[in-house]
C-alpha cells in the first residue's frame, strides 16, 4: 500500500475513531486498514493514535499529522484533475444530506442532468430529519434548514423559507376557521419534534416588532418527520407551519388551506454545510454552487428573517 492510500486510510481513522467503521465506509478488511497506519507511524516515526479496547484517538502528533493531510489530500484532488477537461474534469465520490422534501422535490429531478455533465462522478445521497455528523459521518457537505449549532462548521447561508400555516379542507369543516390568535385555543396542532418525548414548541409567530412568539396549542398527534407531519395535516389531524415552497402544491390544489396569514412562523434559514478546511475538492465547490443555484428559486432573502 502506497503513502498517499495509508495517509487516505488514517484521516478516515482519525475522523471516525474507529478501525472498524473506517474500513467498512473504505470497503477494506480491518486488519488491511490497521496496517495502513502502522506504517504510515513507522514511516513517520511517531505514534499517530491512542489505541485502546473501547475507543481510538489522536495523540497530539496525530491531530497535527491529521490536520495537514486534509490540506494534503485536497491539494492532490485538485492537482488530480488540473488538465482534465470537459466531462472528465470531475470525479470522485460526493457524500451528501440534505432533508427528505428537498431531495424529493429540488434535487433529485434535477440530478440527471448535472450527473449528465460530470459522468464520472459517484454521489451518495442522505436525506434523513437525523442531523448527521458530518465529520464523524464523512460528508463533503450537508444542506440544513433551520437554526445552526454546529459552531466547528463553515456555513454559507442560501436564504429563507417563508414560511405558512396549513389546514385540510376536512379539518376546517369540522372545527372552522381561526382568524386570530385567541382562536388557537379550539384547535389542534399536529406536533413536530424530532425526538419523540421532547416539548414541542407550540404555535410560532411574529410580533408586530417581528420579535419570535409562541402559542400553547393542544394536539392530538406528535410527530418526528417530515413526511408524516405534511401526511397527518392532510388527513384533517391538525394545524401545521411549513416551508410555502414545500406546500404551495397542495395549497394550489386545495389539499391544504392558508390560515392566519398575519402570523406566519419566523423564516427558516437554508444553509450549507462543511467542515473546516483551508481547501474543499472542486467537486464538492461545483456541486455546492449547483446546489445553491437550484435552491434559489424558493428560498427568499435575508430581509424575511426574524429580529433576534
């Protein structure tokens, strides 16, 4: 095994502190990728990793060793397709996540033609309401909606979603139609948190200094995706607040019904997300502006976010 591979091997090691995890996402026997790092420390004459029977981690060598060849292994990526042109000039694996609405809808219909144009690229498409470890996980890059916390990260903000209360049609047959908040008392939220036992939020608004609130609301049904949160709403389960871009379908169709205009949510920041690094592979620089490009369509601009 050749310097470039061990060093290849050991950054996915050190990102997952695991042999075993490294070597199933790499495709390679465990005992293949711990000799890889063996000697890649009898090459470097220093021990790169702590080993122990329940967990592996980076001696201060190692983090160092760890943080250049992330530079490293970008810099031969790059050098790797310098003089390719056209069709050829992006290859490579691309590990992405990004919501399950938007793969559905924005991406996935219009991942043909970019594969079209980079043929020799091989894409790995997550789309989870589990936010992924980015690191741990080995994305290249992770679209996000919602409020970041992930402070080790790089974040390129793409814009808004202005967001809008549904109903069903069935749903106002039955209980009417609020028209103020005091109105909320008689209805029913369908309840989203992504763990199951958390407190769920209530009903958000805006103030008339545009500063967040929020509204106790009974509900019946809590729910932890997406995809089941639309689907209660339209089966007359409750009141929902979504993304208008994610609901205008139904909301054209009559599926879903606006109510309370005047109390939208706070817009939802759409970001992109990457890990820290002085040079990010131009596959994943081409994708992401692609990406970007796709969402700017349906997402508004920063004018729309709330007064914090």
């Amino acid at each position: 095994m050749n310097t470039l591979e061990a060093i290849q091997i050991y950054a996915r090691v050190a990102e997952l502190a695991s042999f075993t995890a490294a070597a199933e996402q790499l495709g390679l026997p465990r005992a293949s990728v711990s000799t890889a790092v063996q000697q890649l420390e009898t090459l470097l004459g220093t021990r790169l990793l702590h080993r122990t029977t329940r967990r592996v981690q980076m001696t201060q060598d190692g983090q160092v060793f760890y943080e250049r060849s992330k530079d490293v292994l970008a810099d031969i990526d790059d050098l790797q397709g310098l003089f390719r042109a056209g069709d050829d000039a992006l290859r490579g694996r691309l590990r992405v996540d990004m919501p399950q609405a938007v793969a559905r809808d924005v991406v996935l219909p219009r991942l043909p033609e970019f594969l079209a144009r980079h043929p020799a690229l091989e894409i790995e498409l997550s789309s989870t309401d589990r936010r992924v470890d980015i690191v741990r996980e080995g994305f290249d890059c992770v679209l996000r909606v919602g409020e970041l916390s992930d402070s080790s990260l790089i974040a390129r903000t793409l814009g808004y979603y202005a967001m809008v209360n549904c109903a069903s049609p069935d749903y106002l047959l039955r209980h009417g139609v609020p028209l103020s908040l005091a109105d909320l008392a008689t209805h029913r939220l369908v309840h989203y948190t992504p763990v199951l036992g958390a407190r769920a939020t209530g009903f958000e608004y805006l103030d008339a200094q545009g500063v967040p609130r929020s509204v106790a609301v009974p509900g019946s049904v809590t729910v932890n995706s997406t995809a089941a949160y639309e689907g209660a709403c339209l089966a007359g389960l409750g009141i929902i607040q979504v993304p208008r871009a994610g609901a205008a379908a139904h909301l054209e169709a009559g599926r879903l019904v606006e109510l309370l205009p005047a109390f939208s949510a706070p817009a939802m920041p759409v970001s992109l997300l990457y890990a820290n690094r002085r040079h990010l592979p131009r596959r994943v620089q081409v994708f992401m502006q692609w990406l970007a490009e796709l969402m700017g369509s349906r997402l508004e601009a920063a004018a729309v976010a709330p007064a914090r």
